[in-house]
C-alpha cells in the first residue's frame, strides 16, 4: 500500500490500480482508474491486503494504450508505470533535439513529464527541481 488517492468524495488506499474502500459494514476493492468493484463485504482489511497481493495485474487500458502509441517505448513505459491515467498527451522539443511529452488526465489536469535525452528516459511530476524517476 503506497499512496492515499480520492475516489468520488471517498479515500482509498492504493496498491497499483486497486483501491481498498472502507464501506462502514465491511470493505470493497475497487479500480480507482474505472470505478469498478472487484470485490464486496470483505470483512477486514487485512484479507482486503492479501486479496490484492494475489490479484492478477489489469489487462492495459485500451485509451492510454491509443493515446501512447507511435511513442517511443521507453516513453511508453513511463508514462504506464507513473501516470497510467493519462489521456492526453503533449509532444515538444527544442533547437538542441531534446524532446519531453507532457501528460494531461481526463480533467486537463498536469499528471508529469517525460523528460532527457532519447537514451535517457526519465519521469518528473512537478517542475525542474523535482526528483528524476526512472
């Protein structure tokens, strides 16, 4: 369980796309990037946590793999592995050949950039001064 992302007015606790919510009488496992329940009335969050230790990956999403296609694999790759909710993407460069890709959600909202030379790849959500992923 890594990050706390909201869900329809509901937080959740997050491993990959799977969300844990707590329903008040029990939990629910949920994909926070389509909204679908997975699984209902699970009695404590432990077993939610073991559940989701076994459950097999998504298959990919159908609009992001539209969107990201004809991009390099290495841009591809990070951006499905940092901000798989992406919808739009902005391709830019500069006079000295460096290129970034710019990632929008379905709202308009920044999700980071693909930045680096083409063989060397790196993901940032904020600005400049924000840590290179790889």
């Amino acid at each position: 369980m890594s990050e706390i992302k909201p869900i329809q007015d509901v937080y959740v606790t997050v491993k990959g796309c799977y969300g844990v919510i707590n329903q008040g009488d029990g939990y629910a496992i949920v994909n926070i990037y389509t909204g679908e329940c997975i699984a209902r009335n699970i009695s404590s969050f432990y077993d939610c946590v073991r559940t989701l230790d076994i459950l097999p990956p998504p298959p990919e999403d159908d609009e992001l793999m539209r969107v990201i296609q004809g991009y390099n694999p290495k841009v591809q790759n990070l951006i499905k592995k940092y901000a798989p909710e992406t919808r739009r993407v902005k391709k830019k460069s500069n006079i000295l050949g460096y290129t970034w890709y710019k990632c929008y959600d379905k709202s308009g909202n920044v999700l980071g950039r693909v930045r680096g030379s083409s063989d060397d790849r790196y993901w940032q959500y904020g600005g400049l001064d924000d840590e290179k992923l790889r």
